[in-house]
C-alpha cells in the first residue's frame, strides 16, 4: 500500500478516487466509468509532476526520508551480482547498520559498503536505523583496506541520519572510527563513487562518501546536521525543522551547485519511492558512466585527483564564507 506525505494529499485524494471508481468498475455497480477514471489518472499525474517540480527543501527532506524509498539493500540487491556480505571489525563486533561485501556490477568485481535503514519495524531495530557505531566504521575500513589490496573499484551507498551518538559508541571511540574510515577513503588507489541515496547526515555520511565521484538522488539531502538538530540549536525549537531546511542549502541542486557532489541522479515523477526499480536503474547508469571515466587512472592519479577534488572544496567554501 502507498504511503503518501503531508503535502501530497491533493494528488492522494485524486488517487483514492480512482480506486474507489475502479473497484465500482469492477463490481459492475458502474456504468461506463472508463473516461472518468482516464480522466483523474491524468489529472493526478499532472498534480504529481508539478508538485514535485517545486519542492520546498523541507518537503525534499519528507522525501528522503519516505520508507519506501529503496535502500542500500534494495539497491545492492537491483545492481550487484553475486553480492557476498562480509560482517565485523575483527575488533569489537558486528553493526548491521553498515552492510558491505564484494560482488559484480555489470560483470565487474566490486566492493560495496552502504548504510542500512531497514524497511519495516523489525528490520530498522536490527539495523539501528542506518545509524553505525564505530564497530560500523571499522568494518568499512577493513573492507575498503580489502578492495584497495586486490585492486577492485569501491561503490558506497549513503543513507543515514548520522552516526549513533550513544554513550557506548563514545566510548568505544566513534569519532576516532569517523576520522579513519574518512582517511582511508582518501587514500584509497582505486576508483571510488559513493551515492547519497536518501539522507547523508553529518560525519557517518562523510566517512563513506570521500570519493572520487559523488552522486546524489534529486530528491536526497546531504547536511552537516539534520534540520531538526540545526533548529534545535539555533532556536531551541525543532518545530522551526522546515525553517532551517531552507536555510541550510541541504538539495541536490543546492550541492551540485556548491560542487560538493559531481552529478544528480534524476529520479522518477513523485520521488523514488513510486517507482524504486526504475530509481535504482537510473542510480546503476550513473555509477557506471562514473566509474567508466576512473577506470583509464593509475593509482596515483586516482588519488591526486580525490585529492584535488576535497582540496578544490574546501577553497571554494573558504571564498564563500569569506
């Protein structure tokens, strides 16, 4: 069943309607109901596109974070053939909250690590909604430090409200496991592309999203801290969340332009939770033109121009806030 936010209910209510027409058409209490329904499939499918051609930063952040959006797994599972999932730290433990392994896209080996939200109640429990602990941060590590030793591209998935902030995380060093995973990404000789594929919040986005290429959905978010933490701050209010989001410049289109991402992927009308193969396939195109223009570097250009690129960033940033 669809799930639909606040600010959709206009094209809800078309769309209810022409189920309930259908199910009349159905049960023969209806006579020749077939241009009627024709006639609001359009008219929804109108409101839907012009709704989502002028989304409020805000409403982008509803988007991604609507549960029917493809995840890593949804995403590995349309992309990734032959996906082996490798858990631990070989430290402390396991966190579900980080899924990665190796397997092939498109008949090439590859390694990819993502964030896991989970898709129902039981699900998100066990993978701590998407947010890692340092155990997390130190899997990916190991895995990234695994790919670059037999040369194989690496591919991350974004996805995470930020890393789990709890007392036992701290303790067992969260930022230290942050600045590593952000380091090793850094270093890395191979190609990398990491994709935000819903929310990219704070460092735990950052310490899988130091690529060489940096894509991101139309409809994602990529911020420093969440709206809500930001207006909590700032206002001691979280209901001044939507004010916040626009104050952030937390889009897509808000990053390309700052050129902290290289390439937004564009999703299907009303967002990728209404259509996630196609979402998903549109994701696959993008990393495979990306890393299609990485695979010609040896290893020392691959990392001078990550390099370049972070270096690029932060003076740009520099001229802004200046």
């Amino acid at each position: 069943m669809r799930s639909y936010l606040d600010f959709e209910k206009p094209v809800a209510e078309l769309e209810a309607k022409v189920e309930e027409l259908r199910a009349m058409a159905e049960t023969g209490s209806a006579v020749a109901v077939g241009d009627e329904i024709n006639r609001l499939e359009v008219k929804a499918a109108l409101a839907l596109k012009e709704l989502y051609a002028d989304l409020t930063p805000w409403q982008k952040t509803q988007v991604a974070r609507h549960p029917q959006r493809p995840h890593c797994l949804d995403t590995i599972a349309g992309l990734i053939a032959n996906f082996i999932p490798l858990a631990g730290d070989r430290k402390f433990g396991e966190d579900p909250a980080i899924v990665g392994g190796f397997g092939r896209f498109r008949g090439e080996s590859v390694c990819v690590i993502g964030h896991e939200k989970g898709s129902d109640t039981e699900s998100r429990l066990k993978h701590n909604f998407g947010m890692a602990r340092p155990e997390g941060y130190r899997k990916a590590v190991r895995l990234m430090e695994m790919a670059d030793r037999f040369g194989i591209p690496l591919i991350t998935l974004v996805d995470t409200a930020g890393a789990y902030p709890g007392i036992g995380a701290e303790e067992r060093g969260q930022a230290e496991a942050i600045a590593r995973s952000t380091d090793v990404c850094l270093g890395l000789g191979v190609p990398s592309v990491a994709v935000i594929l819903g929310e990219g919040g704070s460092g735990g986005a950052i310490a899988l999203a130091t690529a060489n290429r940096v894509l991101m959905l139309e409809h994602a978010i990529y911020s420093v801290i969440s709206p809500e933490g930001a207006a909590s701050i700032l206002w001691r209010d979280t209901a001044k969340a939507q004010e916040a989001a626009t104050n952030m410049k937390i889009t897509a289109q808000d990053m390309v332009r700052f050129g902290v991402i290289d390439t937004v992927v564009t999703e299907p009308t009303g967002g990728a939770h209404r259509d996630p193969q196609a979402a998903i396939a549109a994701t696959g195109e993008a990393i495979a033109n990306a890393l299609a223009e990485l695979q010609p570097l040896d290893r020392d250009t691959v990392r001078q121009q990550r390099r370049e690129k972070f270096l690029a960033m932060g003076r740009s940033m520099g001229r802004l806030a200046g």
